[in-house]
C-alpha cells in the first residue's frame, strides 16, 4: 500500500513538471496585453488553399490550424477579418486594424512597417503553363511572355522588379490567375505548389501543369506571422507561443493539408542547426574540373560525369542547389576553394597545399586501378612481371610520382589524356597501361576498343572525396551525412549509367566462349524469329479489330451524313460541272419542284433574268469559278420557283472532292423575311429622316421667334431709354427757341453772334437726337453678316444706349479694355447680349438696392479667344438657381418685370450663333458673366 500511494505521489508530481514546462512563461507587461486586446484580429483570406481561405464563411487551411493552435496554447481569443485583398490586408495591418498577418515572408521594404516572427513554414514557388508549354520553364525563358499574379504577393513585386521583360496582368488571387491561364489569356502563372495544386484538383482547372520550379533563392517563401510595428509585444507572445508547438505537432498539422508525402523530412538525419544552415544557405558553389570523364567533365557546355551525378543525388536529398563553376585545371580550382569562390571541390587527388586549408569528406567512390593488357597477351599477375614492358599513362596523373619511387626501373610513356592512354594499349603502341574500371569502361564502350582486356587488380585505388574548408565544419558534417545516405542501389544505377559495357574478370576460356556465343546467336535468332511473328501476329490482329471499328465508325459518320444532308432544315446541291447533280428535301420544298425536275438544272436556269443589282444571271458561273479557284464563296441570289415566285436565299458555295472530281457543295437558306425586314428598316430610317430635317426647322423657326420675343421684349425697355436719352436736348432745344421767341416779342434786337450760337446749340442737339435713333436703329437690325468689329467700340456704343438709365440710377461703370484688335462677328447680335447683361445687372443693382452700384467691363485675350466679362456688386446669385439662369423662361424678376428668355437667348447667340461659351458665376462682390468668343468665328 505505501509502495503504491509513493508511486502515486510520483506520477502526480511529473505530469505537474510537464505540464510547467509546456506553460508559455509570459511576462505581465504580455499578459496585460492578451488581456486588454482580445479578441485579436488575424487575417483570413479568401482563396489560397491548402494554406489559408475562406469557406461557406469558415476559415480554412493549415495556416489558420496553426493560428488556432497557437490561440489554445496562450488561451486567448481570436477572430478572423475575411474579405479583403491581400494589399487592403497590408494597409489594414499598418493602421491597426487588424492584429497579425497570418502568412509573410519578410523583406527589407515590409521590414519598414512590420515586424516578423521566426518563420514556421518554408515554400517553393512553381511555374505553371498551359499544357504544351512545358518548354517555359525558367523566369528567363518567360521573358517577353505575359504572366498572370495576384496582386501585392511577394513573388509578383519581386518579377516586377527584377524581370521588367515578363509582362505581368494582375489579379485577387490564385484561383482567378489558374482560371485565366487555362483559357490561354496568359503564359504561365507562378506560386507556391501546393497552393495551385489544391485549386487544380478542387476546382477542375483544366490544361495547367507545372513546367518547373523557380529557381530563384528568393523566391523560396519563409513564411512567418506579420504583426504591426506599434505592437512588439504581441510579436514576441506569438514568438513564445511559436516555441511552444511541437514538431510532432507541426507535423500533424502538414500532414493533414499536405498529405504525407509533402511532409516526410528528407533531412531527418541533420541536427536542427544544420537544417538552419540548408535553410539560409540555399544555394552551394561547387569547382568542378573540365576534363576527367567520365567522373567528372564537360560536353556541349554541360558538366556531367559518375561524381556529378552523386552530387546531384546529395543535392536532392538536402533540397539545396548545387551551382557548377568550371575550371580548367585542380590548381586553379584549389585557389577558388581558398578564396571562398566555391564551397566545396570534389576531388580525386589530395595534395598537400589542399590539406592545408580543407577537410575532406568520406569518399563518394572508390574504385581500384587495373593493369589493362590487349586481350592476346599473357594475364599478368602483377606489375612486377611486367616492369619491363612499357606502360601508358597521362602526364599529370595523381599517382604518377609514386609509381616511379616504387619501381624506379619501370618504363613510362606519357599521354595527354586517358583516351589517348588506352588508345595506345588498344593499338598495341604499349604493353599496358593502369586505369580504374570506370575509364577503361567508359573509353571502351564510347571509341570500340574492343582488344582491351583487364589482366588483373592492383592494390592501388582512385578515390573522389569532396573537400570543405576547414572553417566550413557545419558543411563538412552535413556532407559526410548525406554520403552515408546514399544506398548501394543508387551508387549501382549511376556506375551503370556511365558504364553500359561490363568488363569481367580475367577468365580464359576461349575456345569454350566461342562455342557457347554459336549457341546463343543460333537460340537468340529462333528466339528473335519467334518474338517477330508473335509481334506481327499481334499487330495484325490489331489491325484487324482497328478496321473493324474504323469500318463501323465510317458506317455511323455515313449514316449521320445523310440524314443531315437530307434532313437539313437549310437547302443542298451538289453542283457538277455547273450542273445539279444531286440535292436535298429542303431545296425541292423551296422551289417547288421534283427531284427529276431540278437534277441537271444550273443556276441559272432556276433564276429571273436579271438580280436585283442588275446583273445577269450568267454571274452564277461566274462565282461557281471563284469557288474552284478560292476554295469557298458566299453570296446572296434570288431564285425562281416553279411557279414563277422570287425567292430571296444566301448561298455559300465550297469547293470539295468525290471520286477524284471537283464538285461544289452549296447551302441555301431563305432569307425572304429578312429581306422584308431590311426594307421595312430602310423605310423607316428615310421616314426618320425626314422628320429630324422637319423638326430641325421647327426649332430653327422656335429659336428665331424667341429672339424676336426678346428683342420686342427689349423694344419697350427702349422706347423709355430714348425718352431718357431725348429728355435734355428736347428741354434744351425748348429752352433756346423760348428765349429767342421772348426777345422777339419784346422787340429786343438780338445781335448776330447771339442768335448764331443759339442756332448753332439747336443745331447740336438735334444732331444728337438724330445719332441717338441711329445707334437704336441699328441695335434692331436683324442682318446676320459677319463684319470687323472693335470689341471696344461695341461695348462703349452699347454703354451709350443705357448711359442715361445708368446716371438716373447713379450706377457707376468701369472699364478694363486689354484687347483692341478687331474681330471678325455678328455685331448687333453681339451687342444684343452685352446690352442683355448690363441690363440685368442694372435690374439687380436696383433691386437690392445697393448703395455704391457698380458695374465692371473687361477684355482681354486668353490663347485664340478673346473674354468679354461683366461684373456687378450686387451680391451675385443665390446658388440654388445659378445652373437654371440660362434656361427659358426662367426669370429671378417679378412675375410682370421678366420674360425669362433673355439670358437664354444670350446663352443661344454665344454658344450656336457665335461658336464661343456664355458662362456665369459669383464673385465676392456679385456676378460675373463671361463671353468667350474665337478671333475668328
């Protein structure tokens, strides 16, 4: 019992440690946080699955699982904000209206505004084409090509600015982008796999496949949580909590969006530093040697070889690129290892200036060298037996040193190259020559040598090691991991990629071969006939069931044919040699005749004389020829029945081939009704035009009754300005008689020069009388001749008809005259509408009654136009009527004072008669009226 309470006690005391240690140990300044916040608000995005989207208003993904999961751990509540674009969702952040952006990658223009967690998820871009354009498949190769992206995503402002040559459309999202690339509106579109993957399969997005993914180490998205720059607490609760997740759980979460396949963690064998280090490094610069096949060499530009293939097999386990720098020779290269232009130097030979700056990886091969004889010579058992005989072998090989302190004695013939090494065994020029089994096989496959012969192994070995700087430890370690990954099976398949001759060993059994090769060419041939007659026996009875169901097919299509050719709502003929030949139910219900009746008819002969343009009926020949000619031919024709009835049909003639013989096909289509309805349009158009031309004249007749209006509405305002205006010289003339007429009466003798001026005083003013009645005569001509005018003379003749008005009213008049070219008007209409406003501002001065009245005239130009304002002070116009002043009728006078149809005539002459713009508006003082009229109208 005291046993099992102690184990109890224990249990107990552990799960309250583990559960310490799962708690999220936050500060109170981030507790008072959480509290004070919550909810937060993270954003959900409408569409980009698997990661983060929005449906039936449920938001989705595994980046909102991992939100959700992170919200349990710190107990807090959150609420997702949907709907926006992703650019609004940026704003949104940056003015606190949303707490975090759930998915970012981070960079140096975000970086100003955000700050970022640790990123939980990395992601590859891809690109994505139409099928058949599987050939785009780099950014280089889409340049000049158009792309579609959704807008404000880090891959799409990242082309845009470092690819200007890949024409970008832009979009909302992923879906919308894949929906425009599948119906060819672009090239190709770019995001991340997965993401298109899911819309491809979830909503049928046919014809899209990816060509490759993007390999741009920018472009590979860290994707961490966005949270404003005014809320670093929140980035390091989210942080804490980020801590606190699982790999396990992590794990779970991509395996439920991703699928497992996804999520198995290639580099399971790495340490989490060295994952770190794969992460940031992404990309390793490897010195590679020119010439070493096949381990290691370049052909047709390409690098390529057994070491190159490996390194590609690490590059795929580590899901990091591998970037190929050429060198000529392992001198060069070694400095390039030194200076820190590659990371790494797959070698074969280390020497000790190497040693000194490098650690060197397990080996990736290791092959032992063989004494390679011709195959008439004696197995040599080792080099000792055959010291001297002479031996072939390139000039700088790695080994070459050795083997002369070893055997001083032994004969050397140096070669430029291991071609030219076994080039010399092969042609009996040495006895024999030391190589690895790869090179002798790879020589002997590739140039047919086919005398070589591996007489027997040495104890001496070609080993291909990668060398790291020694400063580069984290490097080494990964390397010298991933190499022990490697399987036998993959070292096997890559050795027998580049040695597809296999070379035994030595076994001299001559006579025995020769016998057993006869048997196996004999079985082979009988095997080989018989593989042959079983093929042709097969492909034969495909053939068979092949014509079978082309025959039964054929048997359909003919069967559909006929009845569309017989059945057709549209008439057929076959026409040959510009005879009917054959036709269809619906042409002999048409034109009313039998089949007898119509076969070997033309077209002519079943049409009137002449069409309606007309042309002979002969131009049916005509068109018959132009079909042979071009192919095809459409025209519309008018037929006879056989009842003598014109019928209207479009014909489209084709050009076809049966039985080796031109023949035309020709659909007819009646189109009587249409033709009806052409006329009945045509009808109406003249109709309607016959009634614009007579409303035209009505409302030319309208308008020249309104301005006669105005001007009989003028003749009174007038009449009383001629009274005002005759009103002083009349009194004067009065006054002059009187006192001539009084002096005569009283026989008072009135001396010369006296009664001279007196007469000369009525002489004046009866002159004046007399300019008064012309300047008003002219004013009501109605003459609609353009003549020079001097805007400065108009305006002042005008102000001279009013002046007498004006001074009983004590209105004051300014002039302002900047123009005094002359210009080429209508000058009564012109000084109709001036006299219009002065008029009007005067009625407004007086209305209002304002004490100091004043009225301002100004010219000026302004480009080709020359300005006429008038300006009052009485204190404008109210604004709710300053858009209706110009309409007619509308007057602000009392209901007996006003016609209303002044302004609008004014409005009239300007703008239609003039070809310039009567405009108003208010001043701080009044009114301002503007005439804008052209130098030359």
């Amino acid at each position: 019992m005291k046993f099992l309470f102690t184990f109890l006690l224990f249990t107990i005391v552990n799960l309250f440690l583990i559960a310490n240690e799962e708690e999220i140990k936050l500060t109170q300044e981030e507790k008072k946080f959480l509290l004070e916040n919550q909810p937060l608000k993270f954003h959900n995005e409408q569409y980009w699955p698997p990661y983060n989207f929005n449906e039936n208003n449920t938001p989705k993904g595994f980046i909102i699982d991992y939100a959700n999961l992170l919200a349990k751990k710190l107990n807090i509540k959150i609420e997702y904000i949907s709907g926006p674009s992703w650019d609004e969702f940026m704003q949104m952040l940056r003015n606190d209206k949303i707490d975090a952006i759930l998915n970012i990658s981070k960079n140096k223009e975000r970086e100003e505004y955000f700050n970022f967690t640790t990123p939980f998820h990395s992601a590859s871009n891809a690109i994505y084409v139409k099928k058949g354009n599987e050939h785009l498949d780099s950014l280089k190769k889409l340049e000049g090509k158009t792309i579609v992206m959704p807008k404000g995503f880090l891959a799409q402002q990242y082309l845009e600015k470092n690819y200007p040559k890949i024409n970008q459309i832009l979009v909302k999202d992923s879906y919308e982008a894949l929906k425009l690339l599948s119906l060819g509106k672009a090239d190709a579109t770019i995001d991340k796999k997965n993401v298109l993957d899911f819309i491809i399969s979830t909503k049928n997005i046919s014809e899209v496949v990816p060509s490759n993914y993007v390999e741009e180490e920018k472009l590979i998205s860290l994707i961490s949580i966005g949270t404003s720059k005014n809320k670093p607490l929140l980035n390091s609760i989210l942080n804490k909590a980020q801590n606190s997740i699982s790999e396990t759980e992590l794990l779970d979460l991509k395996r439920k969006w991703f699928g497992t396949a996804d999520i198995k963690d290639k580099k399971s064998f790495l340490t989490i530093d060295e994952k770190e280090y794969i992460n940031k490094k992404r990309v390793i610069k490897v010195c590679t040697i020119t010439d070493l096949k096949p381990i290691e060499f370049y052909e047709e530009e390409k690098i390529q070889g057994i070491n190159i293939d490996l390194l590609n097999l690490i590059s795929k386990k580590l899901d990091i690129k591998f970037e190929y720098i050429k060198y000529y020779n392992s001198r060069i290269a070694e400095n390039s290892l030194r200076n820190g232009t590659c990371d790494i130097f797959p070698t074969t030979n280390q020497t000790k200036n190497l040693k000194e700056i490098a650690l060197f990886t397990k080996y990736i091969t290791n092959y032992k060298l063989a004494i390679v004889t011709q195959k008439n010579k004696p197995v040599a058992e080792s080099i000792e037996e055959i010291l001297d005989k002479t031996m072939a072998k390139k000039v700088n090989w790695d080994n070459l040193n050795y083997l002369k302190s070893k055997y001083p004695s032994i004969d050397i013939y140096e070669t430029s190259s291991e071609f030219e090494t076994l080039e010399a065994v092969n042609n009996n020029k040495v006895y024999y020559a030391i190589e690895p089994l790869p090179v002798i096989a790879y020589y002997s496959s590739k140039y047919a040598f086919n005398d070589l012969f591996i007489s027997r192994y040495t104890d001496m070995y070609l080993f291909s090691n990668i060398a790291v700087l020694k400063e580069n430890f984290v490097l080494y370690e990964i390397l010298n991991k991933t190499i022990n990954e490697i399987t036998e099976y993959e070292k096997t398949n890559i050795f027998n990629k580049w040695t597809n001759s296999f070379i035994k060993e030595p076994f001299d059994y001559s006579t025995l071969w020769k016998v057993l090769t006869v048997i196996f060419i004999l079985l082979s041939i009988l095997t080989y006939r018989q593989i042959i007659l079983n093929r042709h026996n097969k492909a034969l009875k495909i053939a068979n069931n092949e014509i079978e169901e082309k025959t039964k097919l054929i048997a359909k299509q003919k069967e559909l044919f006929e009845k569309l050719y017989s059945k057709s709502s549209d008439g057929v003929l076959l026409i040959k040699n510009k005879k009917i030949s054959d036709c269809n139910e619906a042409i002999l219900k048409l034109l009313e005749y039998s089949k007898d009746e119509l076969l070997n008819k033309s077209l002519d002969e079943i049409s009137p004389k002449f069409q309606s343009n007309n042309n002979s009926t002969i131009i049916s020949n005509k068109k018959i020829d132009e079909t042979l000619e071009n192919g095809v031919c459409n025209f519309e024709w008018i037929f006879l029945t056989k009842n003598s009835i014109c019928i209207w049909v479009e014909i489209v003639l084709t050009a076809i081939e049966i039985d080796n013989n031109a023949v035309i096909h020709a659909v007819i289509r009646n189109i009587n009704k249409r033709k009806e309805m052409e006329k009945e349009i045509e009808s109406l158009n003249n109709k309607l035009e016959d009634r614009i031309l007579e409303e035209i004249k009505k409302n030319e007749e309208k308008t020249k009754q309104l301005i006669q209006q105005s001007r009989l509405a003028q003749m009174g305002e007038m009449i009383s300005m001629i009274a005002h205006q005759w009103r002083q010289p009349l009194a004067a003339i009065s006054a002059t008689t009187n006192n001539i007429l009084l002096k005569t009466m009283l026989n008072e003798k009135i001396p010369m020069e006296e009664l001279s001026k007196e007469l000369n005083l009525i002489t004046d003013y009866s002159q004046h009388l007399s300019h008064t009645i012309d300047d008003f005569r002219n004013f009501f001509k109605t003459d609609k001749i353009k003549t020079e005018i001097s805007l400065e003379e108009l305006i002042d003749k005008t102000i001279n008809i009013i002046k007498i008005q004006f001074e009983t009213e004590e209105i004051k008049v300014e002039k302002n005259y900047k123009f005094n070219e002359k210009i080429l008007s209508y000058s009564t209409e012109l000084q109709q509408v001036i006299l219009i406003l002065l008029k009007n501002a005067e009625d407004a001065l007086v209305e209002k009654e304002i004490k100091n009245k004043r009225i301002k005239i100004s010219t000026h130009k302004e480009n080709d136009f020359v300005i006429i304002e008038v300006e009052d002070n009485a204190k404008g116009i109210p604004n709710n009527i300053i858009d209706k002043i110009f309409d007619p009728y509308f007057s602000t006078k009392k209901e007996k004072e006003g016609t209303g149809i002044g302004l609008y005539m004014s409005k009239i002459i300007i703008d239609e008669h003039c070809n310039g713009n009567l405009s108003v508006k208010n001043s701080k003082f009044g009114a301002i009226f503007k005439i804008k009229l052209p130098l030359n109208i």
